[in-house]
C-alpha cells in the first residue's frame, strides 16, 4: 500500500537527511508522482512544477518517449567498469561532439555537475602546470570539496578551510545594481579589474577560470554586453583556460542548447549535467577542445569514478537529448521567453514591490524590493518573513519554484504551454499581495 503525505514525511525526517538544511527544520513537499509541468501529492493535489525541479527536469516530468527508452535500457547494458568500450558510451562521446560548440570533442562522464567541475579542475591544472583557479563571488559550482571552494555564494563558508589555490573574483554585476545600464561601460571596467588581479596572483600561476554562463541560483544573470567575449581574450592573452559551467544553463534552457552560443564563444572546457538526461538518471560530463583531448592521449588524465560513462545514464542521455531537440524544445524556450518577459514587466508595472526581473529563455527570476529605494526586501544570506509567507502561498496554491532571499525563480520545463506558463504567473500574481503588504513607500 502507499503511503500517504504523514507517513512518506515522518519517515523521510526520521531516517534520512535533507540537502542544505538541519533536518528537523524542514517541511518536504510529498510528492507521489509527476508528468508533464505538474507533480501529484499522495491525495492528488496538482502542483505546477515551475522551477524543473532544481532546473533541471528540462523535457518535462516522465515523458513517454524517455520512460520507453529507459525500459528499453534496463534490458540492455547496465554496467561494465570504466574501462570497457560501450556502445552507449561510443554512441553519446559522438553525439556531443556533433552537438558542443566548435571543436569540444572529448568528453568524461561522471554523476552529476560537481563531479565535471571537479574533475575539470584536475584537467586544468594537469594540461597546464600551474594550480591556481579564479571563479566569481556570485557563483554556485558544486557540492563536493574543491567546488565548494570554486562557488562564491555563502554555502562556501560552511565548508571552510578547503584546499590551497582558489581565487575568487567580484562579478561583472555588482550585487546591488539596477540593470540596463551602460553594459559595455561595466564591461570594460570589470575586464580591467580582473587583468589587475591575474597580475597580482600572477599569470603563470592561473590555470583557469571558472564561470557561470549565465549565472543561476545567484541570480540568472546574463554576462553583460561584450564580457564573456572580452573574457576569452584576456585569458587567452596568458594562456588561462576557460571553463564554462553550464549545468544548469545548458540543455536548452536559455533558448539555444548550450549558452555559450550566445555569446559566440568556445570555452577551453564546458560543464553539464542536470539537462543532459532530464534529471531521468544521474550523469554528467566534462568536454574538453581538442588540444585538450590530445594532451591526454599522451598523458594520464588523473581522475578516476566507479560510475564513469555508466552505460545505462548513457543511453537514457541519448534519449533524452532527441526528445528535446526533436520535440522543438529549444525553440520553445526560446518563444517562450518574451511572454515571460511580457509577465515579468506587467507584474512589475502593478506591484510595488516587485523591483523587476530577468530572463533569458525559460531561465527567469523575480526580484522583490522592500522600499521606494529599490533595496532587497532580504538581506544577503538572509530571509524576509513576507517572503516566507510567499512560498507558503504558492504552495497552498500549487505552483512549485525556490525562494532565494529576496527573489524567486521562474524555470519551468522546457515543454511548457503559453497557457501554463501564464497559469503559474496568475498565481504569482495572486501572491505578490503579500510583499506589496510590507512594501515601504
């Protein structure tokens, strides 16, 4: 028999342990099931998946075409250890390789995103010699040990001290900003900066650095005007790699299969996971530029998992990379993405304090203010009791997404409907009241 909410939340607090929380503070969400941009509580109640889980359930919830190919999967290979040739490692190396950007050819597979970071860390320092690595305050990267020393964001402190050589970096964005102003005039102050600091750490000491594409939970942020394409250049003027982290942003999120092209840059190294099977499986992969991949033809890439190029994620991976380019998906993110804006822009017109918001494609988030001012209706690493009655609003009225301080995401599936997507925005909506009630004039 199943269990009912109780029971699936008391045992779930009695006998296992939450991320990021002390367990006896947390309230899970129960959920029995999920299909399509909704999931299902053990008495039915129908919740509005408006974040892809933790943006990563790009094609939406058990679809169809992914849950035969899985079965399908379960028949075939599951495991052989990491070094077998398999035909689903064979056949997903060759399809990312046609599908990455410019000649990133070479991938290993791992678990998850903190384990391609992770091991992107050791191939950089082993193709160039030198050991440090430059990341951004506002950055999130990964919870294994060295990618919380990448990550900028306030999860780093708790697992302090780490390992020797990390730098981190103010981001091109200062964190109190009101955005659309002269983007290429904080692009070249921000490029200055940073060849100032590569000159105190010293250049012949930076392997790489590491970026966001377009920063996630701290904020989707899109690089301001010319940066990310400046950014190449002054690494490339001394010879430090650049590593884009794309494990929430690639996959089609931002209206083009990974973020990069955008920009029209080519990343030494590029980081995915969450997008690449759906969140169906665990997998990750690290994709490496040629001149990379030659290095360790010729020299040991020291890095090793159980798990590496598990032939079942492998196939599921394969599955769901066709579905969501055959489905037209990117594309939707992309069409998508001005209606989002258009709700964004209203929501901010009729509530005060509803500061404003971003998107790019379906990665989109709204800022809540506090005053007339502008300033955060939270504090930095810091709540607001206006916005933790917002999440509860939206949970009693079925729309799932996170709450962030002061703001809130807005990452549904990439399958959405126009008439979805504006369903989750009508119960925003509603909720808003709640800030606007302690908004300061």
């Amino acid at each position: 028999m199943s269990m009912t909410s109780e029971e699936m939340i008391s045992a779930c607090l009695e006998h296992t342990m939450f991320s990021w929380s002390a367990t006896g503070k947390v309230a899970p969400l129960p959920i029995a099931r999920s299909e399509g941009v909704y999931m299902y509580t053990p008495e039915g109640q129908r919740i509005l998946d408006f974040n892809s889980q933790l943006m990563s359930v790009n094609i939406g919830h058990s679809h169809p075409k992914l849950v035969a190919a899985i079965k399908q999967a379960a028949e075939g290979l599951h495991y052989v250890y990491p070094g077998a040739a398999t035909e689903p490692r064979a056949r997903l190396g060759k399809r990312l390789a046609e599908l990455c950007p410019g000649d990133i050819n070479s991938f290993f597979f791992t678990l998850g995103g903190a384990e391609a970071n992770e091991n992107a860390i050791k191939a950089a320092r082993l193709y160039t010699g030198r050991a440090k690595i430059l990341s951004s305050y506002r950055s999130y990267h990964g919870a294994t040990n060295a990618c919380m020393q990448l990550t900028g964001d306030p999860r780093r402190l708790h697992n302090e001290p780490g390992g020797p050589g990390y730098v981190h970096v103010m981001p091109p964005w200062p964190y109190e900003y009101s955005f659309g102003a002269d983007e290429a005039q904080i692009t070249e102050n921000h490029l200055r900066y940073l060849e100032e600091v590569i000159t105190y750490e010293g250049p012949d000491q930076i392997a790489a650095m590491f970026v966001e594409t377009v920063v996630g939970t701290n904020g989707i942020l899109p690089p301001p005007a010319g940066w990310l394409q400046g950014l190449r250049t002054l690494l490339d003027k001394y010879g430090i790699l650049l590593v884009c982290d794309e494990v929430m942003c690639g996959w089609g999120r931002t209206g083009k299969l990974f973020a990069v092209e955008h920009y029209d840059v080519v990343p030494d190294i590029l980081t995915m996971a969450k997008g690449l099977t759906s969140s169906a499986v665990p997998l990750g992969a690290m994709g490496v530029r040629a001149k990379i991949a030659d290095h360790f033809r010729d020299n040991v890439f020291w890095g090793g998992l159980t798990y590496n190029a598990h032939a079942f994620a492998c196939n599921v991976a394969l599955a769901a990379i066709d579905i969501l380019i055959d489905e037209g998906m990117v594309e939707n993110a992309a069409t998508l993405e001005h209606v989002m804006r258009s709700e964004i822009e209203r929501l901010t017109a009729k509530h005060p304090s509803v500061r404003g918001g971003r998107c790019i494609g379906l990665f989109g988030i709204i800022d809540v203010q506090r005053n007339a001012a502008g300033d955060s209706i939270a504090p930095y690493n810091g709540t607001h009791p206006a916005m933790q009655q917002l999440a509860g609003f939206f949970r009693d009225q079925g729309l799932f997404t996170l709450m962030h301080w002061g703001s809130f995401m807005c990452n549904p599936p990439l399958c959405i409907t126009k008439a979805q997507l504006l369903e989750g925005f009508e119960i925003i909506d509603r909720g808003l009241d709640t800030t606007d009630a302690v908004f300061e004039a």
